[in-house]
C-alpha cells in the first residue's frame, strides 16, 4: 500500500482555485480507483487532459490460447524470447485467465514514438536485465535490476531503456495491486514484523513538466485492445500532485526473508497481493536451523491456485536443470515439490543464494501460442525416477 506522496506545486485546498503566473487557472484532475473509494491522486495540469483530436486506430493484443484446460506442468524457457525493437510490441503473454497475465518482454530500444497507457490492470514490472528510467505523468523513477516497478492502471508512461538488452518479467493485474494486508497495521503502516518498509519503497522525486502544444500520441489498451489516440497536448504537463496512486519501485534485493527452525511456506515471501493472486520474492537466506530440519520444501498438492515460478538468478536447490530466466507452471490439482535427490541435497545445507519470483492465482491460468513457442513439453516427466 503506498503512502501520501506530494511532489511539485498545488494549492492549499483542494478543488479551489490555482492559477498560473498569467493568471489563467491550472486543470485540476482527481486520478481515482473503485470509485471514489480507493487510492486517488489530485493532479494539477497546464492544460485540460482531456483534449483528444484523434483516434487512428484500434487492433487486439489479446493472447492467442493454446491451452484453454490443461494440468499439465510446464517449464518455458524465458530468454528465448526473442528481443524486438518496439517495447509493446516486444511483450508477449504466456499465460493468462480473466484477473491477470504473465507476460515477458525483451525490448531493445527507447520507446521515443508514443506514450503508453494500461486503462485496465494494474502492471507489476520486474526488471531482470537492464537500467533506465521509468518516466511518467505523475513523476520518474530509474531502476536497475531487480527492481519491481508497479505502475497502477491510468499512468501514462515510457520506459528509457540504457542498453539494448533487457529482459523482463511483467504481471498486468485486472485486480489493485496492494502489499500484503497481514503486514499493515489499521492506518495502513507497514508492521515490525513486515519483510520491508515504507524506507525501502521508492517514490518519484522527479517530475517531468512539459508545456507543449501539438500532436501526442498515447497508445491506450483497454480489454485486449490498442486505441491509438492523438491529443493535442503533452501527457507530461502536471505542476504538481498529491495523494496515494502514484507509481513507484521496490528492489528485490530489500525484501529481509523471514526464516524458522523448520522449513516455512511459501507466503512467508509474500511481496504483493491482490484478492486473486499473490506474488512472492525468494531471496538468499540461511536454510532452517533445526538439527534434523530439511531445507528442500516438502511436496504439496495445489489444490486451489496455479504457482507459477519466474527463476531469477543464483542456485535453484529445489529443481534440476532449470536457468535464469525459466518458469515453471505447476497446475492446481495435481502436487509437484523437488525434483529427485534435490530433498537429500539439501540436508546440511546451510543457506541458498538463489532469487526467484512467485506468482500463485486462484483462476487457473491458460497457456498461450507464445508460451508453446518456448515450452519443455516433457517437463512433467522429470519427476520419474
């Protein structure tokens, strides 16, 4: 859950009058989520933000299912993907259901042409490869990797990339994107017990304010689909704002893991939820310290949510023959848990250097064309002994 966040010039008051140097006043606009009841933004604008002089053209992006139903586990190989030009163009879903999609993206090049706005989901980025500088309307925020970048659904963005290879790992949520409720107090601040805190978040300090007239692209993707609309005024024009839905960054490598005497489940990762998935951070930690403990995690049916597991970096203990950049599927339904001799590896290990991101959804999740693309087929069968 962020926190209230002011940054640039605003009145007093609001909803009253704020006026520019030559008098005129200020487009005042309230940035709000579920009606007036979540997380809003007032922001204060050189110009109207509502000023569309055209819409070129509207064509889907909605994921090609290759899988409807399935329980089938699968690892895809992630860095097969191959790196395009074009950042939208450069995200390919592959998985996906009604509340979100997993999607990975390997952009070469700065997205110079266009602005980009998500009206429907929420976007959790996870950088895997890169540096840059996330800009937005509401602010800038650069990132390296490791970081998560959660832009809320309405932010209109770019991404300036450093070099041309990037890799990322991006869920586009249907649901608000909050930190997990377990580790709020009732004012919403972040507990003693939390894995993280309100210092490790990272707000925008830079506001981008640009005063231009002319021909702004802003390519809008609502349900499936791309509107290419035209306004007649830079997206990037607001003096000021404050409130709580605002985009910001939080590093994997911040996340303090929570450990015991015997091995802990999985939300002691949690990072991230929303009322229909969670995401977790598993990050290098001392293994349990029980004398007779067993560091590997013990098998456990998936009974009511798909798991999916993004392999980031490091020495994945539980699993043989997997790289950065892999994911695993593991279906509800059916139990999964390590990979033949990795149980008896573990036993006197003492710590695990591996980083990994994990995304459980209660809906199960499709295949898509894209993932077939870079899919192990066989990868349910490296169980058998």
């Amino acid at each position: 859950m962020p926190f209230y966040h002011k940054l640039g010039k605003i009145p007093p008051k609001r909803h009253t009058q704020f006026r520019k140097p030559d008098g005129s006043l200020y487009a005042e606009q309230l940035f709000g989520t579920i009606g007036f009841d979540g997380m809003s933004t007032n922001s204060y604008h050189e110009h109207r933000p509502t000023q569309v002089k055209e819409i070129r053209k509207q064509y889907s992006v909605a994921p090609k299912i290759a899988k409807e139903n399935h329980i089938q586990s699968y690892r895809l190989r992630g860095f097969q993907v191959k790196p395009e030009n074009d950042y939208l163009e450069s995200r390919k879903t592959v998985l996906t259901n009604s509340d979100c999609s997993i999607i990975l993206a390997a952009p070469k090049q700065l997205q110079t042409e266009y602005f980009y706005k998500n009206s429907d989901a929420d976007e959790l980025i996870f950088v895997h490869k890169g540096t840059g500088k996330l800009r937005t309307h509401l602010g800038n925020l650069d990132f390296k990797y490791g970081d998560y970048l959660l832009v809320p659904r309405g932010i209109i963005y770019k991404i300036d990339f450093d070099t041309e290879d990037n890799r990322l790992f991006i869920v586009e949520s249907r649901r608000p994107i909050y930190t997990p409720k377990r580790y709020r107090n009732w004012f919403g601040q972040l507990l003693e017990h939390a894995p993280f805190c309100e210092r490790d978040l990272r707000q925008p300090q830079e506001l981008e304010t640009h005063n231009e007239i002319g021909d702004f692209v802003i390519k809008v993707k609502k349900q499936d689909d791309i509107f290419e609309m035209v306004y007649a005024t830079h997206p990037f024009d607001v003096v000021g704002y404050d409130g709580y839905n605002y985009p910001y960054a939080f590093s994997i490598h911040d996340f303090e893991p929570i450990t015991g005497r015997i091995h802990q489940p999985p939300p002691v990762h949690q990072t991230f939820e929303t009322d229909a998935f969670v995401v977790c951070s598993f990050v290098p930690r001392l293994y349990d310290y029980h004398p007779d403990s067993i560091p590997a995690p013990y098998n456990h049916s998936n009974i009511d949510s798909d798991e999916v597991l993004y392999y980031v970096d490091g020495d994945f203990m539980s699993r043989n023959d997997i790289d950065a950049g892999h994911i695993s599927l593991h279906p509800a339904g059916i139990p999964h848990g390590p990979h033949p001799g990795a149980t008896e590896r573990s036993i006197g290990k003492v710590k695990t250097d591996e980083l990994a991101v994990m995304v459980d959804t209660f809906k199960p999740l499709k295949v898509t064309e894209e993932a077939m693309k870079i899919a192990d087929e066989d990868y349910f069968k490296s169980w058998l002994e």
